[in-house]
C-alpha cells in the first residue's frame, strides 16, 4: 500500500452503495434490508452492513426494525417539499459563496 492510498472501512463503502441504490431507486421505499442478504450479495462479514444500515438509520433514509433487518423509508410529499426547499437553499447559498470568492 502507498502513502497515497487510504483505506476505506466495509462499513463506509457498504454505506455508500446502499445510500446510493436508495437515492437511485434501486432499493424502493418500504423494501426490507436485511443484514445477511446485503452481505451476501456486497461479498462482506455482517458486521459492516449493521453499521452502514445504523449509518444509514442516522440519515434517515432507513427506518430501523427488530434483529436482522430494517426497510428503506417511505417520504411523504411533505418531505420531499421540505428536502426541495433546503436544497434550493443550499444551492442559492452556494452560488453566492462560490461569486464572492471566485
């Protein structure tokens, strides 16, 4: 390994291909997460898929269920305005950052 590779922990990579088939659609609101199955199919321990679904909890885009397993949450209209208006916001917040400091 070389100074300029870093290491990246199961549970951060396990955490992002997760977020990014939620986001993605690929994992559908209200589908189940289960902890052997993500493992199976992502080739790690469980261990990592427990913290990612836990990471993934503390974003909440995952709602959490007893032992083994958790499902993929549900957005009500209402959430998806408010997630539009912050973003629309941090976006408007951005541009004016990026403007003032070239």
């Amino acid at each position: 390994m070389t100074g300029a590779e870093e290491f990246t922990p199961e549970s951060e990579r396990v955490m992002r291909v997760l977020r990014d088939e939620i986001v993605d659609g690929t994992r559908a609101p209200g589908s189940r997460l289960v902890e052997r199955e993500i493992a199976a199919e992502l080739g790690v321990s469980r261990l990592p898929v427990r913290d990612a679904l836990r990471g993934l909890v503390g974003e909440g885009l995952v709602q959490p269920r007893p032992r083994t397993w958790a499902v993929v949450r549900e957005f009500s209209t209402t959430d998806i305005s408010d997630l539009h208006e912050i973003r629309s916001a941090l976006e408007t917040l951005g541009f004016r950052l990026a403007a003032q400091r070239r």
